[in-house]
C-alpha cells in the first residue's frame, strides 16, 4: 500500500500519556538487546545522542545497559519530553541522561560530536525521511555507531489492522488508532535504502528484524 504520512508531533496530552503508559518493553528491550548483538564488545562509554526520544523509555534502558555513557535525548514534542523528564528523574538517571527540545531539521550543536546515535521510532513521524538522516551525519563523529529502528509499512491495510489486533489488543483505542497510522506512514525497507542511498549513508546496513519493524544500523565512514 502507499504510504500515509501522520503528524509529525504528539502534541496531544491524552494521546502522549497513553504513548508513554503503553507497555512497549518487548520492542524496546528487543533494540537494547539488538544493540548489543550487532555491536559485540563494543564500550559504549562516551557520548549518546537519541533522536526524538520521546518519554525516554528507551533511553533509559539505553543507559541502563551501558552505565559508562552518557545520553542526550532530543524531542520535538513538549508534552513528550516533560513524560520524559520524569521517567528520568524516577530512574534516578539525571546525572547521565540530559533531555532537550529539538524540532528536526534545527541544528544540533555541537557537530560531529556524538560516538553513538540512537532513534526508535521517529523516522516514520517526519514529512521529509532526509531530515533523519542528514541530522545522522551532522551529529555523527567518523566512526560513529548508528542504530535506528522504527515501524515498518505493512503489504496493506488488513495486515496494518491485524499488527494492532495482535499487538495493542488490551490497549485504549487513542493508542490503537495510533498504532495503526504509524504502520501506515512507516517506510519499507527499499525506501529506506534508497533513502540512505540519497543521503550518502550507503554504508548503512537495512533489515527487517520482527514482522512490524525494521533497523538501520552500522557506522559514519568519512
């Protein structure tokens, strides 16, 4: 099916507290552990940057999984990021986790700066995919590890229909109805690569990793 773009924001108080109150642990632990396996060994131990990190569930199990690095999580969404700052706060994690507000494509400072770069989930919400991407390499040291995940477009709207009946079923039906867009403005694999193709991130390896996501994920050459 074609692509069905969806806001990028979630400015909404009651859509963003059911988004923050979802349980997600499964997706989200599944990219701290996907991490971990596409990156043996590697000492995450400098700085990370997670692009529209919205309540920060992510970050913090992030964090939690490497206690030598320290995380900026960007949000373009004021709603979001307050949710986000108390998760950190309740996580005792304000020493090593700074939250700011970020509305991509503004420029991040300061360039070429970050050794990690990490986004769940924000590739779908944006009107230009580019803007992602171009913000990848403004942040990215030479070297840098990229991991990005996010939703990934179904065949059609039955297959959309039943993702959110097998994964949101006891959810409220603002949460399930989101879902359901998401999957529907997620890109597929192919428009990925080309989109990476196009930003000169060719090097960035795409595949698809469970039946509703994929991940993008390798590192900055030059």
């Amino acid at each position: 099916m074609q692509r069905i773009p969806e806001p990028e924001l979630m400015c909404d108080e009651a859509q963003a507290a059911a988004y923050a109150n979802a349980d997600f642990s499964q997706a989200h632990d599944q990219f701290v552990s996907l991490f971990g396996e596409i990156f043996p060994g590697l000492l995450v131990s400098d700085q990370v940057i997670d692009l529209g990190c919205g309540p920060a569930d992510v970050t913090v199990r992030f964090a939690r999984a490497w206690p030598e690095c320290r995380v900026l999580g960007l949000e373009g969404a004021e709603v979001m990021l307050a949710l986000g700052r108390t998760n950190v706060a309740s996580a005792s994690l304000d020493t090593r986790i700074h939250l700011d507000y970020c509305h991509l494509p503004q420029s991040i400072w300061p360039y070429g700066h970050f050794d990690v770069v990490i986004s769940n989930s924000l590739l779908h919400h944006l009107a230009d995919p580019n803007t992602l991407w171009r913000t990848v390499r403004q942040c990215a040291r030479v070297g840098a590890t990229v991991f990005v995940m996010d939703l990934l477009r179904p065949a059609g709207l039955l297959q959309a229909r039943q993702l959110v009946d097998d994964y949101a079923h006891d959810e409220p039906e603002v949460l399930r109805r989101d879902f359901f867009n998401s999957l529907c403005a997620a890109y597929t694999a192919g428009e990925v690569e080309q989109q990476l193709d196009q930003s000169g991130l060719a090097g960035l390896g795409v595949r698809q990793v469970s039946d509703r996501h994929l991940l993008v994920s390798g590192r900055i050459i030059g």
